[in-house]
C-alpha cells in the first residue's frame, strides 16, 4: 500500500468515527438563526473557495472560508447595539492566500515557534522548513493556513455549526504521521460566542498544537490602535524567551514586570517600558502559564474591554497557555478590508494553546499525539458589551 493509500484508508476511519460520535451526541432541537454560503473565489492552482456565514438571534455573525479555516468577518454589537467587525482580514481570497499575517487563520500543525526547525520524538530527529529567522513558525512555509479544508454543516443543539476537516499527509513540512484535523465553529443561537472545537489523531507519534489566530480590534477593525484596551490576563507566569522569541525554558512570575495584567490595564501603560522581554519583542508576544488551568477544564484566560464602544471580549480555553500579541510587527504596509492600512498595534491576539517550543522543552506540558488517542481542545470567544 502507498503512503497515499496509507493516508486515505487513515482518513476515512478517522471520518467514519468522527461521524458515529456526533451522530451519538445530536438533540432532536431544530438549528436556531441562519448559515449561508458563497463563493470566496478561486485559489491560484484553480480549487473553489467558499465563505459560510453563521448568525444568530443577539446581532452577531461571523464568517468563515474553507481556505485555511480563516475566521474572516466577526460582527458583534457595542453598547448602543451597533454593529462593527472586529477582525482584520481581507476582503478577498487573494489577500488570504499571499498574505504573511495569519489573520484569522487556523495555525498548525504546531501554531507559534519551533527553535531551530528542529525536534525529536524517543531520539529520532526531525527538521522543519525554517520561515521565521532560524525557527519554524505556525507550521513551516504552508501551515495549516494555507490549506484547503473540507467544509461541512453540521447539526447543533446550540445554534449553527460549521466541521472544516483537513488531512495533513505523513511528511508535510517535516512532521511526522498522517494527521487527520477537524475544527468546528459553532455560534450558539443565544449567546454571543464563537465556541471552536479541535479534533486530531494520528497513525504515527506526532506534535501538535492548534490556534486560531484572529487579530483583534474591538473598536472596529482599522479604527486607531488598542493601546487604550484593557487587559486582564489570568496567570502569574510565563514563559521569557531569547533575542529570537523562543523560550528559554524558565517559567517566570509576572510580579513586578510590565507582563503583569493579574490585575486589568491598559495594553499600552507600559508596552514600551525598557525591559529586555519587551525589547525583544518590540511589544508583548509571550506566552503566559494560565493559573487554574491544566489542560482539562473550561477556564477564563483572559478578558479584553474597548472603554470607548463598551464591547468586551473573554476567552475561554482548555488549553494550558495563551500567547498574547499586541500587532508589534504590523507597520502599514498590509491593506486589510475597505483597503485600509493596518499600522503597528491596530490590533491584538489572543491565541490559547500549548506553550512554544514545547517539543524542545520535557517541562513543559506535552504536545505528543500518538496513535490510538484523540487530542480534544476548545476554545471560546466570548462577547458583550456594558
């Protein structure tokens, strides 16, 4: 049998269980709000690409591709009941496929820095595309972002519910093992969530770590900059990293420096302090050790409020970690939606997961897949406004 017989027998069985599971789990409630889907265009070797967007009945909508499991559009209402896209993204499929800022997208198979483009796994080494100095980012050079995902309706007993699955073939940018992927974005129909459940196994031991990667601006995308948002981040450590944004292995307390958001503050009071971490970032772009967390529970790991629209912004997450981004190394250059020019920290990111470089470091929590398992994470977005 080929590797890709291998790959497609892999495939279907891991389909096969996935829809035995929900079809166990499915309540007889009808689906609530609406879904609709459109064409997105095509990519430049010719495949269609389709946008799905998902609403409920408490004014929010958000909008998906098939094209990288992209979050697109994400509207949600301010204190007066405006409504106002807080993402950046593109208004077409072209800017998602040249792009270099992974808005909105599904990052992986290992989302953050792999140091060196390198890694074992029981002694055997493995090397990466390196596409971030001397590392490995978000995947390699065609990560997860850059993939065609297999895009399905699924039924929900919440509200609307879009299944992207992806089969990341044994080799692809160096890591090992067929990976059988599926993400799904749920919208409840009475909440303003958007609630993302990530599924994977594997037919050979692997690394694994699953982010979305949404930019965002709860004044509106392309209004001003988020230096005035305030931040509450729930964790007393995280994890320093060197001149290149790897960690060094050290889980350090936040007490008494400027990552300290324990308690709510402005991101921009102390971004520009001269500490050797924000200098290395040119801003924040850390991982922070989420207290209560172990990797099990549905927990709040940070909340984010807009003082002038009143929008807020809770992430909820099973995951050990969460690496905060204030948009240091966005400079203008990029045109985003309406064609606007998105400039240095005309945004922010929130991405839950495990920490960084965690294949290099055995203290950390693991990020091994082996056969036989199942690796299961959620991931919550949660809005309102005051």
């Amino acid at each position: 049998m080929t590797a890709k017989q291998k790959a497609r027998t892999f495939l279907c069985a891991s389909l096969l269980v996935g829809e035995l599971s929900l079809a166990g789990s499915l309540s007889s409630q009808g689906m609530r709000g609406t879904i609709r889907k459109q064409s997105f265009g095509k990519t430049a070797s010719g495949e269609q690409i389709d946008l799905y967007s998902l609403t409920n009945k408490k004014g929010m909508e958000v909008s998906i591709t098939n094209f990288g499991a992209t979050v697109v559009n994400l509207h949600v209402p301010d204190r007066a009941g405006k409504v106002a896209d807080v993402v950046l993204g593109f208004d077409t499929l072209e800017g998602y496929e040249s792009g270099k800022s992974y808005f909105g997208a599904t990052v992986g198979r290992y989302a953050n820095r792999i140091g060196g483009g390198q890694f074992s796994i029981g002694g055997k080494p493995y090397t990466l595309p390196k596409n971030n100095g001397n590392n490995t980012l978000h995947g390699g050079i065609v990560g997860f972002n850059k993939r065609v995902w297999k895009a399905r309706e699924i039924p929900s007993k919440e509200g609307e519910a879009l299944e992207l699955s992806y089969l990341s073939t044994d080799g692809e940018e160096g890591f090992p093992g067929n990976l059988s992927v599926k993400v799904v974005f749920t919208l409840p129909a009475d909440r303003n969530d958007l609630k993302i459940d990530y599924t994977a196994s594997t037919d050979k031991d692997t690394v694994l770590n699953l982010s979305n990667h949404s930019y965002f601006n709860l004044a509106g995308e392309g209004n001003d900059d988020i230096l005035d948002h305030v931040l509450t981040l729930h964790a007393k450590q995280f994890t320093p990293v060197d001149k290149t944004l790897i960690p060094t292995g050290e889980l350090r307390d936040v007490a008494g420096t400027p990552l300290d958001f324990t308690s709510a503050a402005a991101i921009g009071k102390r971004i520009n302090e001269n500490y050797e971490q924000l200098l290395f970032g040119k801003g924040y772009d850390h991982n922070w050790v989420l207290a209560s967390n172990s990797g099990h529970g549905l927990t709040v790991a940070a909340e984010a409020y807009d003082p002038k629209s009143g929008r807020k912004l809770e992430v909820l997450t099973t995951e050990p970690g969460i690496q905060f981004y204030s948009g240091n190394f966005l400079d203008g250059t990029v045109k985003g939606k309406g064609n606007k020019a998105y400039a240095q920290r005309a945004a922010f990111c929130l991405e839950t997961q495990h920490f960084p470089d965690s294949p290099n470091h055995p203290n950390f929590p693991s990020t091994l897949l082996k056969p036989n398992s199942v690796f299961h994470s959620q991931t919550v977005f949660r809005f309102s406004a005051k």
